[in-house]
C-alpha cells in the first residue's frame, strides 16, 4: 500500500510526500503495510502517544504487545535514545504500572538527538517509493 502523489504537484511542493506519508502511517492498520513500512508505523505511533500524552498513555493505548517490534524499529532507524528511553519506561512501567511516574521518561524523550520527525524524515528519503508513487 502507498500514497499516490502527481509528479508535476509534488515538484511544486515536496512537502505533499511527508504529508502522504503520514497520513499513510496514521490511517492503515499494521497488518496492512509492507516491513518497511510497519518500522516507520511504529516508531510514529510511539512519537504521537508520546507527545499527546507521554509513555503512559503510550503504554495505555499501544499496550506491550508490539515492544520488542518498535523497539527493534527504533533502532533501524537510528533511535537509539530514544531505544533506550523506551525500554527504561517499559521496566518501570512493568514493575508497577499504577504507579508509574512517567515524567524522567518523558524528558528524556525530549532531550533525545535527533528527534523522531528527523529520523523519519530520513527514513522516507531512504525508502520513498516504499511509501509515495509518483504518477
């Protein structure tokens, strides 16, 4: 599955291929997208429950099913910080996650270089066509 884009509306405006590319990660189910893919679509939905809501929320309604997965996925993408912030939070979190303070993670989260936009901005430049098809 990918976003389909007009070659001569994408030239004006390249900004359209993030934004296709986003929309891809954000409306498709797992099952749907291809492994190169389901790497970026992890570490999104790891990025976007952490900034709407910090690791608990991200823990709440991701759940744990799918962390060995994104932390691997962090990791193919250069996220190692970030790899490491996650997996920290995770051995809280499982110890007690009543509670779970999820604040040092969150920060450390933020301090993280470079960021999770960077790193997936980089990732759909390395895999464009896996993503956008340009007609």
């Amino acid at each position: 599955m990918r976003r389909s884009l007009n070659r001569s509306e994408y030239s004006l405006s390249p900004h359209l291929a993030w934004n296709a590319f986003i929309d891809l990660l954000a409306m498709s189910d797992y099952s749907q997208l291809t492994p190169i893919q389901q790497v970026a679509y992890l570490v999104f939905w790891y990025e976007s429950e952490v900034q709407n809501g910090g690791h608990g929320q991200y823990f709440e309604n991701r759940g744990i099913g799918m962390l060995q997965e994104t932390l691997s996925a962090l990791e193919q993408l250069g996220g190692y910080s970030q790899r490491n912030v996650l997996s920290e939070a995770f051995g809280i979190f499982k110890q007690n996650a009543v509670e779970f303070n999820e604040d040092p993670f969150d920060k450390a989260f933020h301090e993280c270089s470079p960021n999770i936009q960077v790193l997936l901005e980089q990732y759909l430049k390395k895999w464009f066509e896996e993503f956008i098809e340009l007609k």
